[in-house]
C-alpha cells in the first residue's frame, strides 16, 4: 500500500510539464517530517544535508525543463510549524 505522503512524492517524480501545490493550512507538521519539525521546537540546528533527496528531486525536473511551483498562504503572526517551514526550506 502507498502511503498518501509517498504517493504525493512519486507524483512529483512522474508529472511531465508542471506541478503545483497550494498549502492553505498553518500547520502540516503532521505530514511531512515531524522529526525535523520537533528538532526545529527543541531549537536544534538544521541538519546538514537536511531536505537533500527533495532538492535533487526539484533539481533533476527543473533541468529538465519542467516547472514546479508552490504557494503557501501565510497568517500572521506565524505559528511555529510557519517558522519552521520558511527557517528550514532549503
């Protein structure tokens, strides 16, 4: 069985010309990596290497032509898992 976070990962492996994705919610540290985010809370540095397999992922679709885009839409003042995301993004 696959799993929807491995299913959402394979699809940005396989689309063809573009992806997009509209994040509308404040907090999605249930879904992505909750280690990470609790670290982020416990005031740990990044990782080194940390988000690497995504990033070459995005590397290899964007030399390849295709275009992927990602909107979130941020409240203020950020929750914690906001400053997490835009603290650790890359």
């Amino acid at each position: 069985m696959i799993s929807a976070s491995n299913d959402l990962a394979a699809r940005f492996s396989t689309f063809e010309e573009e992806a997009f994705r509209l994040e509308t919610l404040d907090d999605y540290s249930n879904s992505g990596n909750p280690a990470a985010y609790r670290a982020f809370l416990a005031g740990e540095e990044k990782p080194a290497g940390y988000n690497a397999a995504w990033l070459d992922t995005v590397r290899r679709a964007t030399e390849s032509g295709k275009h992927m885009v990602r909107v979130h839409i941020l409240s203020r003042p950020l929750t914690p898992y906001l400053r997490y995301e835009l603290g650790w993004a890359i």
